[in-house]
C-alpha cells in the first residue's frame, strides 16, 4: 500500500489517502474520525490502531486524479526525524573518515521537510548545498529496546529522503545539525510504501539524479548497518514512536566529495530513485532570488 498525506487544490486541510494502481489519490480521510493536524497523522501512522488495516481494505470515499490534488510529505511534521551518519563503507571512504563501529546519529528538526515538487531554497551564505539520495523508513509502533528478530515489526514502510546539506555551514565548525536542518532540507516522499511491499529493505537500488545525470548510484545492500539493526540500536536509546522517521545515510556521490565538487544552484532539478519507491523530485531555488 502506497500512503500519501495530500490537500485538495485550494484548500487548506490536509487529508490521507493512498495510491491506486493507476496512480490516482484514493481519499481516506473519513477513516480518521477527526480533522486531520500533523500531529493527528502521527497517531493515525500507528500500526496497532485500526486505520492502517482498514486502509488497506477501504475503496475511498473518493477518488482524484493527480492534477486536483498536490500530494505533501507523507509525514509532515515527523515527531523525530533521526539520521544516521556514514552508512555506507565507501561513502565514508570518500568523506575521509573512519568506518564507524556503531551508528552515527544526528537529527533534523521536522520543520525542514517538505514534499515532492517544493522547492529546496538555498539559504543566504550558502553556496555549497550538496544532496544525499537516503532510504527511510516510517516507525509504526511504540518501542523501546527491539530485539533486531523483531525489529521489522516495529516499521510501518519506507519512503524516499533527500538529506540536504549546507557543507560550509555543517563543516565551518563540526555542527552537523547547523548545515543540515536549514528550511526544505528535507525532501520526503511521495509515499510510504507498506513493509508487506518490500520483502527485503537490504536489496533496493538506489539513485541521486541531478538535472538528468546520475550522481549517485548504489543499493541498499552496501549499508554498514541496515534497517534491523538501526531499529534495535536506536531503540536502545531512544523510545521509538509512531510517525518517526529514520533516514539511513547516503551512498557514495555525493557532491562535496567530487574533483571538482559539485553543488546545487538556483534552476537545478534533484531526484531521488529507491526501487518501488518511485522518484522524490524537487526543483532547487535560492532565497536571494
């Protein structure tokens, strides 16, 4: 099941549905019983409530097709928003920095994400804002200290991310949350597509395309610490609650990393590609524009 959160054109409330094998907006939003908030859809993104199951069986109280619609991040204001650093053994080769031995975890703050189709806007003194093609996934249950034979109970699916990244800001004094939290650095979506969908999170290929030219090329199966074992570790720490979102770190490609580097500017265009997860695409604007 593809799970999208989406408003109406020119209306304000958002609304939940789920994606029709025509690519068309099934509406069902009267499943949740309430006015929908960022915050109700954390709660609705629990998978031991009954919306999820009901979603999956439910027709839509109405169909839209794509232009009536503009689909958001499927989960617009994460309650956490967790990363994990150095993920991949050839990325952190190309970054010049140890394999760590455990996850490297920073955060984003939830304001910072956006949708397919929005902007990344380039802030004031910033001119080098690189991007990082991330696998997902979406907690859909509470927990603390997951044993990993569990630990993909604990996962209501997966969706694309753009880690975004001012390098001058993150690398001027070490502060990565400072170089990667600025606003629309991070890109999320367009679905969430159920864990019934994705008999293995370690075998996905994943890309970053810049204005047609592959950047980043890899799979899943070339992370260091995968998907189970992020659950486990984090949880060990971390209370884990619906709504979630826990971004996987990076492949090789990315820009900074480059001779000559390689940034984004004003009139790009950057996709993000994970099988069956469809394209994440954002145009990239500055704020000085």
């Amino acid at each position: 099941m593809k799970l999208v959160t989406f408003r109406r054109k020119s209306h304000d409330e958002y609304r939940i549905g789920k994606l029709t094998s025509s690519g068309e907006v099934a509406d069902l939003t009267d499943l949740a019983g309430s006015e929908l908030t960022p915050g109700r859809i954390l709660e609705l993104l629990d998978n031991e409530r009954p919306l999820i199951d009901a979603a999956r069986g439910a027709d839509g109280e109405r169909i839209f097709v794509r232009d009536e619609v503009d689909i958001l991040a499927p989960v617009p204001r994460p309650g956490k928003l967790i990363c994990i650093g150095l993920n991949y053994r050839d990325h952190a080769a190309e970054s010049n920095m140890a394999i760590p031995e455990s996850p490297v975890i920073f955060s984003k703050f939830s304001n910072c994400v956006i949708g397919a189709g929005s902007p990344i806007v380039i802030p004031p003194g910033s001119t080098q804002v690189d991007y990082e093609a991330e696998l997902a996934f979406v907690i859909g249950r509470h927990g603390r200290n997951v044993p990993r034979e569990r630990a993909l109970e604990y996962v209501l699916g997966y969706t694309n991310l753009n880690d975004v990244s001012s390098r001058d800001f993150q690398f001027a004094d070490g502060q990565w949350q400072r170089g990667k939290s600025c606003e629309t650095f991070a890109p999320m979506g367009e679905y969430i597509l159920t864990t019934d969908e994705v008999p293995d999170p370690q075998d996905l290929s994943i890309k970053l395309i810049l204005n047609g030219e592959i950047m980043q090329d890899s799979n899943t199966c070339q992370m260091i610490f995968g998907v189970a074992e992020l659950v486990e570790f984090l949880s060990r720490y971390i209370t884990l609650e619906p709504g979630d979102v826990v971004a996987t770190g990076t492949p090789p490609g990315v820009g900074f990393a480059r001779k000559p580097p390689v940034f984004m500017k004003d009139g790009d265009t950057v996709e993000v590609e994970i099988a069956g997860l469809g394209r994440l695409s954002n145009p990239v604007r500055s704020a000085d524009v």
